[in-house]
C-alpha cells in the first residue's frame, strides 16, 4: 500500500515537471535570417520613419515594402474617402503581407475577421514591456480586437487646452489648469467675453474650424456619449446627455465665449486667432505646428494644461495614426513581431520624442518637454479610444452629410428659432434617414459588384 502511495506520488512529480516544461515552450521560434513584407506609403517614407533604424538593429530581417501609393495610381482619378479605404483594404488583403499598418476602422474588422496574430503570448515570451503605454492605452487598443491584443500604436494624436499666459495676466484672470470640466473651462471662457486686445475682441475658447455641433461633439466624446446603437442601425441623440451636450455648446456661443474660425479661413495659414494673440485658450494636437507659426510674427507666450474632462473621469479620446499588427498567416511571425515590437519600443520613442511631428511617443517618459514646455499635460489623462462617431458599420461618408445637418440645427437652436429638445428631435430623425438612405445606397453598390 505505501509502495503504491509512493508511485503515485512519483507520477504527479513527473506529470508537473512535464507540464512545467509545457508551460515553458516558446511561442516564437528564435530570430533568425529572414524577409518580411509590409504595405507602407512608400520605400522612402519607410526608410525615413523606420526602415533605418530597423534595420541598424535587424540587419538578418529584410523588409520588403509594397508602397501604398498604388492604390491613387491605380484609380486614377478623383475618388470618395469610401472608395480609397476599399482600395486600400483589397490592397492588404492581396498583399501576403506579414505586417499589416492599419487605421483603427480596418485594425478591428481586421481582427474580427481572424487575420492577425494575439500577440500576448509573445509579449510575455519575450518579457517585453508595455508598462511603459500610455495609461489605457493598451486596453484602448484591446478593445479594438474584443477582448484580444492584436497589435500596437508607435504614437498617439491626443489634444490639450492652450492658453495666453500674457492675456489672463493682463486681465487679472486665473489661467486654467489641469483636469477642469468643460463646465469650468467655458465658464472661464466666458470671462473674455468683453475684453480686447486693441481694437479686436478677444475670444476666450477658440476653435480653429467646425462650428457649435464640433463643440458639442467634443463635449459628448468626454462624456462618453455614442453617437449610434454598437451595430450602426439607429442614431442616439435624442437623450438627455446629448441634450445636455448641446445646450453647453449653445449657451457658450450665445455667451461669447466660444469663436469658430470662420470656413473661408478654414485652410489660411495666416489670422489664426491664438497666433494673434487675440484668443485666450484653445484645443489642440502636439505643439509641432504651433511653433512653426509662432515664430512667423511675435511669438506667443504660451502653457498647456489637460484637454476638459468629464466629472470624476479623468481620461481623454486618443486616436491612433497606425496600429501594426502581424498577419495570422505570415510564415515569418518571429520577425514580423520584432517589427512590430521595435516600432513601437523604447528605441524608436526616444527618437521621436527628437523629431516632434504632430504626433507624441505613445510610451510615456520620453517626451518630457518641448522648447521649454512640459509635455506632461498629454500624458496625464487616461487614454480611451472611444469617439462618439466611431462605428464600423456606419458609412464613411455619413459624417460630412450629417455634419452639415448638425450646424443647421444648432443655429435654429443659437437663433432662438428652436428648442434643444425640438433641434435633438429633428436630428435623431434626420440622422436615421440619411444612415438607412446610405447603408441602402451600399448594399445596392455591393449587389453591383458582385
């Protein structure tokens, strides 16, 4: 009886270290000499971005670039958004591709179709650190693959609240600061309200396009409101948060604290209000292009503090420039997770945070200032992917008709020639016409070409 105790005890040590050593096996074979394929816009503009530092690390991996450019070549002529995207999208799937560079629309039908490879395993395997990311932002982007990591995001465009630091000294007023609502934040515009700067008015929240419904947009993408039901067949806007959202918008236009740069101006490099010094705050990317202007003219003294936020939620939308993800059937996965991996690691985020392009490192601690600004403010918020227009199966061109749809309403609104409740009425009403007339439009278009 002991003797039989003592084999099965024999047993379940050699079973555990059997399954030690299973639970051990390597996901990814090791590096070795090998050639990967990736669409990218162009050889030059891969070599510019990655392929030479790519390769002074890798010089055993060859990457073949299959350059998107085609797909205008190939057309030819002027096309939709639509139509480019499905150009694209044929052009990935014809490639045999290992590594995919995709937008987040494509990144998650990618995924959803079964085309890219779970990285998890491999990131544990090879104790790669993603600690690093931006906070969210790696469950931003799992959300994109439901639940799964497919991929990753070299940068991130994010926005923050910049402000005048000379027009809120002049006038005695308290500059804004990190993660103030946008309650707050037009509140304090409104303080502006009759304040110049000469002989011109100074606006205290100035937005460099769009008009009252972008405000309102932005205002519903903190809150987390969605613009459509998770399967893009009915328009959600007439609710008491969207209701809420329009009236903050309306009443900060009908307050003075809000200006839009009127749409003949829309595309000028020169009268932009915060480069005049005439508009105390406003929203933007990375402070690249700011600079370039500043140093046109008398350069304005500026700060930076947190984009507005929803009360108690201290996060804020990031949008992704390209995801890279490894192809669920490349026959070269080691090295096209060496790629995907490298674009997006500790190397390649200190170079650019060196070279500011529009676009921030989405690794934190590596952009620490910028011509003497802290860069901290685009860090500080949670990421979430998470737009109010973001939905896979609405079609593209329903934004642009919706947009101008949007700008009517709120003008009745504005005008006094509507209520919110009637303007938040006429929307969802309209809004679903024209997503039924669109989606009816694309299925006829599919039946066509098929």
């Amino acid at each position: 009886m002991r003797k039989n105790w003592r084999i099965a005890v024999l047993l379940l040590l050699v079973m555990s270290l059997i399954g030690g050593c299973i639970g051990k096996k390597e996901v990814l074979e090791p590096i070795k000499p090998s050639k990967i394929k990736l669409v990218y816009q162009d050889e030059d503009a891969f070599y510019r971005d990655y392929g030479k530092y790519f390769h002074m690390k890798y010089p055993q991996i060859e990457v073949e670039v299959i350059p998107q450019v085609q797909v205008l070549k190939n057309l030819g002529k002027m096309i939709r958004a639509d139509e480019y995207e499905a150009e694209v999208k044929k052009l990935l799937e014809e490639a045999d591709a290992d590594v995919y560079m995709l937008d987040s629309r494509m990144f998650k039908e990618f995924a959803a179709d079964g085309k890219l490879y779970d990285i998890e395993e491999a990131i544990r395997q090879d104790g790669y650190n993603i600690e690093e990311f931006m906070p969210g932002l790696i469950d931003s982007i799992k959300n994109l693959g439901n639940g799964k990591l497919y991929g990753l995001a070299p940068q991130v465009s994010v926005g923050a609240l910049y402000y005048n630091t000379k027009l809120f000294k002049e006038n005695q007023i308290e500059p804004p600061t990190n993660k103030m609502t946008w309650e707050e934040v037009l509140q304090l515009a409104a303080r502006f309200s009759n304040v110049k700067n000469g002989s011109r008015p100074v606006h205290g929240l100035y937005f460099s396009y769009g008009h009252a419904g972008m405000l309102m947009m932005d205002i519903a993408d903190t809150s987390g409101l969605k613009l459509f039901d998770p399967k893009g067949e009915k328009v959600l806007i007439n609710s008491d948060g969207w209701k809420k959202a329009m009236k903050m918008a309306v009443d900060a236009v009908r307050n003075n604290a809000v200006h839009f740069r009127p749409e003949d101006q829309m595309y000028s490099s020169k009268n932009d209000f915060f480069d005049d010094g005439v508009a105390a705050m406003t929203v933007s990317g990375p402070p690249a292009t700011f600079v370039v202007r500043f140093n046109e003219g008398e350069p304005v003294d500026w700060e930076v503090v947190t984009v507005p936020i929803e009360p108690g939620v201290e996060s804020t939308n990031v949008s992704f420039n390209s995801l890279f993800a490894v192809s669920a059937n490349s026959a070269n996965k080691r090295a096209a997770w060496e790629f995907v991996k490298f674009t997006s690691g500790s190397e390649m985020a200190h170079a650019r945070s060196r070279t500011m392009t529009g676009s921030l490192p989405s690794r934190t601690g590596y952009l620490k200032e910028f011509k003497g600004k802290s860069m901290e403010p685009f860090y500080m918020l949670k990421a979430q992917h998470n737009s109010v227009w973001m939905n896979e199966y609405v079609p593209f061109p329903f934004f642009g008709m919706f947009n101008k749809t949007l700008e009517g309403e709120l003008q009745a609104v504005i005008d006094n020639k509507k209520s919110v409740d009637e303007a938040a009425a006429a929307l969802e009403i309209k809004g679903q016409e024209l997503l039924l007339k669109l989606q009816e439009e694309s299925k006829q278009k599919t039946k066509g070409n098929s």
